[in-house]
C-alpha cells in the first residue's frame, strides 16, 4: 500500500507540472489539474490505509473484553435454572 501511495503521489506530481505546461488549451490544463488532484486523494487513501493496517498488527496485552469478571454463583434456594416452576 505504501509503494502505492507513493506512486500516485508521483504521478499527481508529473501530472501537475504537464498540466502547467505551455500551448495547452484552458479546458486540458483544467482537466490534468482535476486528474492530479484524484491522483493525489488516492495516494492519501492509500497512505491512510496502510497506515491502518498497520496499527491493526501491533501486539497488543492480553486482557479481558467487556469487563466480565466471574461467573454468577447458583442461586441458593435450590431451584433448578431449567426448571420453569411447578407442572400445570
């Protein structure tokens, strides 16, 4: 991802300065400087991306999710917790 990112980034760059070349019509320039500026949004993407995917493989402490501490003791007055109630 991050060659990517820096290949867009050139090439926004080369198609910047082609846009600022002289003896090109007003609509071409205007059309390389919007091409340049898509080019430079993918490489940001790009870069962000990687740069994600990055942090998601850091070793990270073991711990435990949700705060859950131990288990709930039985309940003590000798009902069964499958067992609704008396048979109707």
């Amino acid at each position: 991802m991050l060659v990517g990112a820096g290949f867009m980034a050139w090439k926004a760059w080369d198609t910047e300065l082609a846009s600022g070349r002289a003896g090109l019509a007003p609509g071409e320039a205007l059309r390389l400087h919007r091409i340049a500026l898509v080019e430079l949004l993918l490489s940001v993407l790009a870069a962000g991306t990687a740069a994600a995917a990055g942090l998601s493989l850091r070793a990270r402490s073991p711990r435990r999710r949700l705060g859950l501490a131990t288990p709930a003791p039985p309940p003590s007055d000798g009902a069964r917790p499958d067992h609704d109630g008396p048979a109707q």
